[in-house]
C-alpha cells in the first residue's frame, strides 16, 4: 500500500524537479545494496558496517529533516551519531545492538502504521506478524544455540531490510527518470486567462 502512495507523488513530481533527484535516488539505490551484499558475506565487519550505516542515515535525517519536529530530530541525530560510535568501537557490541535493535525498528514501524488507519493498517497489521516471528526465531535460535548466532541472524535481517531499501529507491529512480524525460507543458500566451480556453476556444489573437 506504501508503495501506491510513493507512486502518487512520483506522477505529481514536476519534470524538473525529477532531473534533479532521480540520480541521487539512483546512487543511494546501488549504495545501499552494496552495502547489504558486502554485510551478508563480510563475517567479521559486517555487523559494524549496518550499525554505522544506518547510525549515518539516521543522522543525516535528522539534520536535515526541517519538517520534522525538534525533539524527533535530535533523538535522530543523538541516536546516528551514537551508533556510528558504537560500530567504531567494537564488533561484538554492535552485533549485540543489532539482536535488539531489529526487532524494536520492526516493531516502531509497525505500530507508526497501524497509527495511520486506513488501508496502509494492513501493513502495519503484517509487519507485527512479521516481528513476533522474527523476535521468536532470534530467542529460539539464541536459547537453543547461541546468542553469537542470534546477532549473526539480526544482522542478516537488517542487511535484508536495508537492501529492501535500496530496491525502493531504484524503483523510485527509474520512476523519477520517466517523468523527468516528459517533454514540458507548452506554454500559455502571456494574455491568457484560462476562461476562454475552457470554453473551447481562445480570445487571444496571434
């Protein structure tokens, strides 16, 4: 249901507009799924590397977000720039950051959902299903294992969601890129109105 949502603003984006943003939508696309394959096959950095993306992403939303209220932005900011230090300073730490970390970002978003009301309920109505079997499979997984195993599995889980992520913005990108190659609307004659247009005609004279 996002997704129909995303693809209203994309047909409302104005051409030029979309020039501007569809190659940064593009290059965070690729971006970020790098950085999802690498995290997968990098055992001993892979940990690190999500906690400091995503600590990184955080951040810069924060930053930069002036629709959002101030408390929301510098939670976001704090909370970045303190996971990006978290991934500096130890693997194991960030693992251990990941194993709660997963299930609580899963959680949030899907009670914001549920919030919404409406169609996009459904959503949030899936992603707890989602969550309580995550959750359950790292408990299980950590009990009858080990919890090492556990974090290994939350970071597999959050590589998936961040490259999730990436194929939205690709998909968004190319959307972007359709509209921005749309020739533009020709221009009005500077007398016109628009009342006599509608009418089936126009009063302006060559």
């Amino acid at each position: 249901m996002a997704s129909g949502g995303t693809a209203g603003t994309v047909e409302r984006t104005s051409p030029e507009v979309a020039r501007r943003t569809w190659p940064r939508w593009l290059a965070g696309g690729i971006a970020l799924l790098l950085v999802a394959v690498v995290a997968v096959f990098w055992s001993d950095g892979g940990d690190r590397l999500l906690l400091g993306i995503v600590g990184a992403a955080a951040a810069v939303r924060g930053a930069i977000g002036t629709t959002r209220p101030p408390a929301r932005r510098a939670a976001l900011v704090i909370g970045g720039l303190a996971a990006v230090g978290l991934a500096l300073a130890s693997a194991p730490l960030s693992g251990w950051v990941l194993l709660a970390g997963v299930p609580a970002a899963l959680l949030t978003g899907a009670l914001v959902l549920l919030g919404r009301g409406g169609a996009v309920r459904r959503s949030g109505q899936a992603g707890l299903v989602w969550t309580a079997l995550l959750t359950g499979v790292l408990v299980v997984t950590g009990i009858a294992s080990s919890w090492e195993r556990a974090a290994g599995g939350a970071a597999v889980a959050a590589a998936l969601g961040v490259g999730l992520v990436g194929v939205f913005l690709l998909v968004n990108a190319v959307n972007l890129r359709a509209v921005a190659v749309q020739p533009p609307a020709p221009a009005r004659p500077s007398a016109c109105a628009g009342c006599a247009c509608g009418a089936g005609g126009c009063g302006v004279r060559a």
